[in-house]
C-alpha cells in the first residue's frame, strides 16, 4: 500500500509523441514514480506506479470525475506490509489507460486520504499483468516490453525469478529473491511505493543473521491506519544483493528497519536499482535489471 508523506508538488505533464511504447514518468526525490494514467475519454491523472500497492485506487476526487461511469462490484479487505487492515468498496470502471496500452473493465478501490497527497491514484501492478514492462530510473521513462524483447534482454542481464500474490481478480503483489550479507536469500515484496530507501525485514532475521544485538538502535513507529505506536529496531547490513556472479547487484552497507508485525518476511523499495533500467515481466515471471 502506499506510504509516502504527504506532497506539496502540483505535477503537471506536457504532451509528447511518444517514441514505440514509451512513455514519461517524473521520479520524486524519494523516488516515487509518477505516470500519467487515462480513464476515459476525457480524464486524465496523474497516479503513483506503486508495484506494492496490491489494487489499482482512485482518489475521492478522482472517483467523483468516473462515478457516472463506475459500477460497484462489492468489498474488498487488504493489508500494508505492517499488518494495518484497510477495507473499502471496489468498482468496475471502462478502463485504464497509458498511452495506447489499456486494461479494460478495470477492478479500482477508493481512498480519499490520496486527495490531501495531491495524487489522483495508485496504478499497481494488475495494470502490468499480461504485459512485460520496464522503468528506466536515469531516463525517466517506462516503456512496454514485447514478447521476444523481453526474452532477450532477460538472456543478457541479471534476472531473477518472480513470485505472485494473488487476491481473486482484484490484487496482485510480487515478491524476489534478495540475499542479505552474502549468506541469507529471502523472498521481498518489491514495493516501488515505498521510494527509494525501504528496506524492511521481518524482526526474526535478527537472530537467523546472528546479528550483535548490542548495536541494534530504535526508532518509534506508528501504524498509518490504525495509530498503533511500535518499536522499530535499526541496523546497519553489510550489504543486499540481488542475481549471483557478475551479474549481480549490489549496495554495501545498508540501514534495515526490522519492523515488529510484519506480513511478509521482507520489503524493499527501488533503491537497489536507481542508477539502472528494470523489466518486470509478470507472464514470464522474470526481474531483469540492466546495469
């Protein structure tokens, strides 16, 4: 789900011919990815791209400008990584839309609090399903991916495998394999809603990675939802790393947050791949990441 502070920017983006299936995006200095999304004929948004956002949501000023359009398909119950529970009512709208890529009969939540961010929606990764696509970090640009392109670039560069959460037709999260201080590979949500320096673990990594507890500090933390006050622990890794060999990659000395509460074992924002081009290609079930 999504977890930034509040915004103060007014985004606007100016139209562009398009070069193939590429498309602008503007990358904030925390490293939220924003994209311009179309709804219908007539509306446009400006939507964070969060790969951890589960579900495609609309604002509530957003929403107001489909509502005429939208047909309520029931209810629908999620969870942030820290265990919070959100429940809300879904919609069926005509479609979403980045340039000439749509998904028709999208399945959208409603979260007015995104009104306060200045943000019109998030576009999760049931947007990317059926199609491989890819975020250039340097560029600024996210471009869709055809089948055979996304074959050979997974052959040159380092590629991992994916693994899918699904939640009936309404949700869908994926999580990759990350290797902590060279010796402990676990499976992370990869959560580019989350910007650049999120890396979160599971408190009982504390122990499997036979940490000195001793130079553990803490943080307090509250919940975003439900208020609840918890400790956080810090720690400093050696490093996290993603493929193997010469093709990995890697940053050294790395600040963890283990967070009590925690539903997945671990969460990492986009910072591992910020100086590089990714392709997320959900039918194959491949991360490739170009250095």
């Amino acid at each position: 789900m999504y977890k930034i502070t509040p915004l103060t920017f007014l985004l606007f983006f100016i139209p562009c011919i398009s070069l193939a299936q590429e498309h602008p995006i503007h990358i904030m200095e925390e490293g939220h990815i924003v994209v311009q999304v179309q709804l219908s004929d007539s509306i446009m948004g400006n939507f964070i791209l969060d790969t951890g956002a589960g579900v495609n949501v609309l604002s509530g000023k957003m929403f107001k400008k489909i509502a005429s359009q939208a047909v309520k398909k029931g209810y629908f119950t999620g969870f942030r990584h820290d265990g919070d529970r959100l429940d809300g009512e879904i919609y069926e709208i005509p479609y979403l839309a980045i340039g000439k890529v749509k998904q028709t009969h999208s399945i959208v939540g409603v979260y007015p609090p995104l009104d306060a961010m200045g943000i019109d929606g998030l576009l999760s990764l049931k947007f990317f399903e059926n199609k491989a696509f890819s975020i250039d970090f340097k560029n600024h640009k996210i471009a869709f991916v055809e089948v055979e392109m996304a074959k050979s670039l997974a052959k040159k560069h380092t590629t991992v495998p994916i693994e899918l959460y699904k939640h009936t037709n309404v949700m869908l999260d994926i999580f990759i394999p990350i290797t902590l201080n060279d010796n402990t590979t676990v499976l992370a949500e990869f959560d580019t809603g989350s910007g650049y320096d999120a890396y979160m673990l599971n408190p009982g990594y504390i122990d499997d990675l036979k940490l000195n507890k001793t130079e553990l500090s803490t943080q307090k933390y509250k919940t975003q939802l439900s208020g609840e006050e918890r400790i956080d622990s810090i720690y400093t890794l050696n490093s996290i790393s993603v493929g193997k060999g010469n093709k990995e990659v890697k940053k050294n000395e790395v600040t963890v947050i283990f967070r009590k509460g925690m539903i997945y074992n671990a969460l990492i924002g986009s910072g591992l791949f910020k100086n590089n081009t990714i392709t997320i290609d959900i039918p194959n079930r491949t991360f490739i990441i170009q250095k």
